[in-house]
C-alpha cells in the first residue's frame, strides 16, 4: 500500500471531534502540568494514562502525545518567568530565558520559546513520519538474536547516561530486569517470585510500576520538605517577537531541531541534552556570541528548538522497533499495551491505519501548541499559584484512583505505594529511576528473544554473532561502555584538578 | 548523610541482596522442571544471571566509592533550618501510615470517602497553608473521579459498605 493510501485510510480515524479534543485537551493539560513547578511532563503524561483506557486506541494515545508535547513546551514557561524549569529539558532555556525577562523582556522569550518549539516539533514529525516506516522495514529482518542485541543496547545507553553515575545507572537498570521476572516463567509456565500469589501470576503492573515511580516520590520529597513559593513572577514585559528576530533565529532553530532529532531517534538521550547541545552549538556560531548568557534571544530559541526536536524523535524507536527511547514514550507504549497493540515493525503491517492517523494527528499537534502555548503564556501568574500542599495531595487521590482503574484491583495499589517508596529510595541515593522502569519494561523482551535465540541455536550462544546487525550493536553496546567510563574517568580528572588548584 | 558513604553502604547491602537471591530466594521461589535440556533455557537462568550482575555492580559501587577522594559532605536536604531534624521523618512516617490506612479503609469505606480523609490528612501532614483549599478540594476531587470512573470509564469503584453513592 502506498503513502497515501495509508493516509487515506488513516483519515476517517482522526479527523473526528473525539480525536481533536483529546489533541485539544493533552496539549492544555501538558502546557499547564509542565508550567507548573513540581510538575513535569513524565508525571502529567502517567497520571493522565488512567483516563485514556475508556477511550479509543487513537484517541487515547492522541491525548497522551498532546500531554508529552504540551509538557515539553509548559517546562519553559517558569524557566523564563521564574528561573525555575518546570521539566528538566527546559534547564537550557534558564541561560538566557531568565535574564531576557530580567531585561523587560519575558513576553518577547516565552514568544520565541513557543515559535521554535512549534517549528522544532514540525520537524520532528516529519522527520518521524519520514525515517519510521523505513526503519520498521528494515527490522523486519530481525530475529530473535538481532532484537536480543537491539534491546542490550537500549538498556545500556539509558542506563549509562541517565544519571552521573554509570553503575548505578546499570543497578537501576539490573533491578528492572529483575523485578520484571516475577510471575510465571514465559517458556515453562512455572513460578518465579510470585510465592503462589494469584496477584503476582501475571507479573507486576507496569503502569502501577510507573506511576508509583514517578508520581509519588515527588510527593514523598515534598513531604520530606515542604516548600512554599518558587521565586518571584516577572512581568510579560515586552510582547511581540518581530519577523526579523524570528529571521535571525531561524538558522538555530532549525540546526536544533536536527539536533533533537538526531539525539531523540537514540533510545536513552532524551531531551534535556539535546537542548544544551543546540544551544552550545548555536552560541559557537552566532555573530552575537558574546550576549549569550545575558538575555539573547537566540540562545531561547536554540534551546526550545533542540528540546522540542526531541518529541517526534523519540516515537521513532518506539514506532519501528517497540523500543521506548525514553520514560514518556515508555508511558506511551503502556496505552498501546492497554488497547491490546504491540508497537514494533509488525505494526506498520497489521495497524498501519493507525500508525498513519497517529502521523496525521501529530502534525496538527504543532498547530494547536501554538494556540494553547500563546494562551497559556498569559494565564502563567494564576498557574504558579497553584499551592504544593494542594496540588500534591491531589497527584496521591489521582494516582489511587488511576491505578484502581487499571484492572479494579486493590493489590495493584499497593504495588503503587511500594513503588512510591522504592522510587524515593532511590531518588535519595541519587539512583535514577528511568533505567529501572524502561528495564522493567524490555525485560520479557530481552528474556524472551534471548531464549527463542537459544531455542533456534539449541543453547549455542554463536547466535547472537550471526549477522552483522548482531555484531554492529555489540559493537554500538561496547563504543558506548567505554565512552561512557571514558567520560567519567574525565570528569573525576577534572574535579581533582580544580579541587587541588581551590587548595592551593 | 555523606554521599560516599551512603554509596559504600548501598554497594555493600547490594551485594548482600545479591547474595541472598543467588542462595536463598532464587532456590526458594522460582520452579525449574527437571527435564530441561540446556541450563541457558531454564527458568532459573536469568534470574541467576540478573543475581550475579547485582553483585558484580555492588562490589564494583562499594570499590570505586572506597578508594574515591573524600567526598564533600552532601548537604542533606531537610526543610527550614529552624525545623526539628526529626520531623522529616515523622512526617515520612505519618505518610506511610495514611498509605497503610487508605489501603485498609478503601474496602471498608469505599475510595471517595477514604480518598477525601487519606488527602486531609496528607494536607495536615504539611500543615498546609491554604486549608480551605485543602478542605474543598479534598472532598470535591474524589467526588469527580468517582463520577467519571463510574459513569464514563464504566469502572467499579469500591463504595464501601455504609455509603453508597449514585
């Protein structure tokens, strides 16, 4: 079938009220949960998760897409207005979002903010639409070995550049695995780790899993500390960006939005790098290198176009390969699971409707970010007075509610609370907890395809060096192990060196 | 705490825990069949594997972590500095037994009813300074996702058994 009788069949599914409003809705309530200090995107796009399962699959999944670029974008608003980033990827927009509102100028950098994030994300939907269906293709010629090597990469990568710390990253990552191997045994059916629990046959919840993650430590911390303003509201100030600043920008944003594509499309980076890179790399070219730093407007622009970029990339791997490239989407997969879909490359043959409808609702996702961004930018001074004490409690009763939801069940609430606490545990030890959940998630995959290998080879482990696709992401998995100490193995240098030179 | 420290000790109980699945849990709760042909397809293979790994990362935390440069004293993040340095941990400890007791109540109660004290009580735990608020939207949210888990979601959501909403 071609391209555009993939769209033609896609278009009944999307062009709907239905679907529009839940585009509508995700984007608001994303741009609003990303906006609001304390929030962040990965937990708006759990909490909303519960609500898409009386939905269509496409509707659904549309809402939460909405939620994922709307929180991306909300990030940026405190990180202008009160130097405080509502998402850890709008940390890049600080450097010369704040001082610009300092300036008088706030209005003029969430407008910026908001005009290359827009373009950013058309970009990354292209760039989606254009390279997913190319790269499930070609992993339809995976077997078992190929996706065992594919999935070892993914855990790596995520494990190693999730936290400043490569082991333990890796700890989180090997706990994942772990925890994911309670249940019933996937080739024998016997029990392992369930201690005869019916509750445990089937395994853990995932979306109990990842919401006791990554709701409730926010709540737990703030509980451990309680904390009341963020800082001081600035004034919109100066309002408009004009044609030409936006000209001047153009060259930023787009090299940001490539950046973003091209580290969103690698499970495991994320957006908050992709932000500091554009915006390096556009402060090494601009003529105006010297006002970085002190309020440049294309310092915003590099920083919202590279984080931005991100959001289409990251479906990517989650589209071709049923890879997650990172929480959200590894969020994202649990409302396809939800609606019995398994993304991956037989997807693009058995629901190609709804992949396209998703690549149809996509793009008019950066129109609507548009409208609600300008909107939501005004709105700002009554969003941060939205009280913690309030607001958290409020995530706890959404949370139990959310995940009772799931399969009408108390235990799997219980599993939330135990997650919660695990999820505090391991924010306290500076263990990051994205490796845990995307390994939770891969784990029967890696499991599974590792033991049709050794089924297919009759427990000759040659198979998994069979093709070059096997040996070209050992290789990969390698390169990034020891680039990954290598970095490190810097980083200590450089803290020595400096530590010994303060002394002197 | 010291962030080295905290990492020795999370190195070592790793490697404890490490230990204890390879030795006790794993021969315990996970069932292999006696006639499985090679050990790489046995139930047991990839949690012992996963076994070893959580040891081999523990000794391997606990190491570097030993021989590093004294770290500077991580400033533990408590809340104001006037604050008993007890109460984080009474109000940890307060929360978790509001989990407890939201888990008990929701059978008994039913969710919005257990709901509406569980976020009372975590309000007062932060001795909130907008309890009104609090007030009101502890009982107006539960009541909300009653309505739409019930009625539009079609989930059963537990009433309890003094109650019954409509």
């Amino acid at each position: 079938m071609s391209f555009f009788d993939n769209i033609a069949n896609a278009w009944p599914l999307v062009a709907n009220l239905e679907s529009f409003l839940a585009l509508f809705a995700g984007i608001t309530i994303g741009v609003f949960a990303g906006a609001i200090p304390g929030m962040s995107a990965t937990m708006a796009v759990a909490l909303t998760l519960p609500f898409t399962f009386a939905l269509q699959p496409i509707t659904g999944i549309l809402l939460l897409l909405g939620v994922y670029k709307g929180g991306v974008f909300g990030g940026s608003i405190p990180a202008i207005l009160i130097k405080t980033p509502g998402t850890p990827a709008s940390s890049a927009t600080i450097l010369d979002g704040y001082p610009m509102a300092e300036n008088g100028k706030a209005g003029k950098a969430l407008g910026i903010a908001l005009y290359s994030s827009c373009t950013a994300d058309v970009i990354s939907n292209l760039s989606l639409i254009l390279f997913a269906g190319w790269l499930a293709s070609f992993a339809l010629s995976f077997g078992p070995p190929e996706f065992f090597t594919l999935i070892l990469f993914s855990l790596t990568i995520i494990a190693g550049v999730s936290s400043e710390s490569l082991i333990k990253g890796l700890l989180s990552a090997t706990f994942g695995l772990l925890l994911a191997t309670v249940g019933l045994d996937l080739v024998y059916g016997t029990n392992r780790f369930n201690f005869n629990d019916a509750n445990l046959m089937g395994g853990l919840n995932f979306i109990a899993v990842l919401i006791g993650l990554f709701a409730l430590p926010e709540l737990l911390a703030y509980i451990w500390q309680p904390r009341t303003g963020d800082g001081t509201v600035r004034a919109l100030g100066e309002q408009h960006v004009t044609f030409a600043e936006y000209r001047r920008c153009f060259r930023s944003i787009i090299r940001g939005s490539f950046i973003g594509v091209m580290l969103g499309s690698i499970p495991g980076i994320g957006a908050a790098p992709a932000a500091f890179l554009s915006y390096s790399e556009a402060r090494r070219r601009s003529p105006q290198k010297d006002n970085f730093g002190k309020g440049e407007i294309e310092g915003v622009a590099a920083s919202e176009a590279g984080n931005n970029g991100v959001c289409g990339a990251t479906l990517i791997p989650l589209l071709a390969l049923g890879v997650p490239g990172d929480v959200i989407t590894a969020i994202v997969i649990g409302a396809f699971m939800v609606h019995g879909l398994q993304p991956g490359p037989m997807m693009f043959v058995a629901n190609a409707n709804i992949i396209y409808a998703l690549f149809i609702g996509l793009i008019l996702s950066s129109v609507l970010l548009l409208v609600v961004g300008s909107v939501a930018v005004r709105l700002f001074r009554y969003i941060v007075d939205v009280p913690r004490s309030v607001l958290l409690p409020s995530v706890l009763i959404l949370c139990v509610y959310g995940v009772y939801a799931i399969n009408n069940n108390v235990f799997d609430v219980i599993v939330m609370f135990a997650m919660g606490w695990l999820g505090y545990m391991m924010m306290r030890f500076g263990m990051p907890a994205a490796p845990f959940l995307i390994a939770f998630i891969l784990g029967p995959l890696l499991e599974d395809n590792f033991r049709q290998a050794m089924l297919m080879s009759n427990g000759d482990l040659q198979i998994l060096f069979r093709s070059w696709i096997t040996w070209f992401f050992w290789a990969v998995t390698l390169a990034t192990v020891i680039a990954l100490i290598r970095t490190g193995l810097q980083q200590r240098a450089e803290a020595k060196a400096l530590k010994s030179k303060s002394a002197q | 705490m010291n962030l080295k420290n905290s990492d020795v000790w999370l190195g070592i109980g790793t490697v404890l825990f490490g230990i204890f699945l390879l030795f006790v849990a794993i021969p315990a709760f996970v069932s292999s069949p006696s006639n499985v042909p090679k050990i790489v397809l046995s139930p047991t293979f990839w949690p012992t594997i996963i076994a070893y790994l959580i040891i081999i990362l523990g000794i391997v935390l606990t190491l570097t972590r030993l021989f590093a440069k004294p770290a500077p004293a991580a400033t533990e993040p408590t809340g104001d500095a006037l604050e008993d340095p007890s109460q984080p941990w009474v109000r940890l400890l307060a929360t978790a037994i509001v989990m407890f007791a939201l888990i008990w109540a929701i059978p008994y109660f039913g969710m919005v009813w257990s709901s509406m004290v569980a976020f009372v009580a975590i309000a007062f735990i932060v001795k909130t300074p907008k309890p009104v608020t609090s007030l009101i939207v502890a009982i107006i949210l539960p009541l909300v996702l009653y309505a739409f888990f019930n009625h539009v979601a079609g989930v059963a959501v537990p009433q309890g058994r003094f109650i019954t909403l409509p």
